[in-house]
C-alpha cells in the first residue's frame, strides 16, 4: 500500500520511539484498518499541501516519520529495507543492509 500511496517504489522513513516526537500543529489522518499486521496504522499528512508526514501502526512504541520531511536530510542513513517482498522486480536491494520481508520487529 505504501507503493500506492506514495507512486514509487520506495518510502524512506525513520523510525523513532513515540514519546520522542512532538507534532505541533494538526494532521489529516487516513486509517488503514488492518495493515499487514493485523493491526490498524495511520498515515498523517500535511493539511495544507498533503504531504505525507509520518505513520504509525496502532499499539506500537514507534512512530515513521518520512525522512523527505526533514529539514536537513544529511541525518538520514538508512541501515534496513522492509517490506522486501513487496519489492519491484527492477530495485535491487542493497547488499550491506538489513532485508525484512515484512514489518520488522523493531518497528
């Protein structure tokens, strides 16, 4: 669903404990129910432009935040590829990174 939702291959996220984040201001919010999990996460968008925030899966201690978001993206370095699975015939994963086919456990 994240391919659909986002109309590529990829969603690049970082993944932090709940209580470390601090949203100011409010977001629309979309409600998958289910997931892949079996339990329901939300998508949090920008109100004014639509631009995807950050998700979080219903009862988890983590919150997604799109790394696009972030003001100074130099802080991103992804170290897991999730949802390997569901991957395009045409990506190749990186060989140096953890591949989960699903959600992993720590998210």
């Amino acid at each position: 669903t994240c391919q659909r939702h986002l109309g590529t291959a990829f969603s690049s996220v970082i993944i932090l404990p709940r209580e470390a984040v601090v949203v100011t201001g409010n977001l629309v919010t979309y409600t998958q129910p289910g997931g892949t999990t079996g339990e329901p996460f939300h998508r949090r968008s920008c109100p004014g432009c639509g631009s995807p925030m950050l998700w979080e899966r219903e009862g988890s201690p983590r919150v997604l935040i799109h790394a696009g978001t972030l003001d100074d993206t130099a802080l991103f370095q992804p170290t897991e590829n999730m949802f390997c699975e569901f991957a395009q015939s045409w990506v190749t994963l990186s060989p140096g990174m953890r591949n989960s086919p699903g959600y992993p456990p720590s998210a």
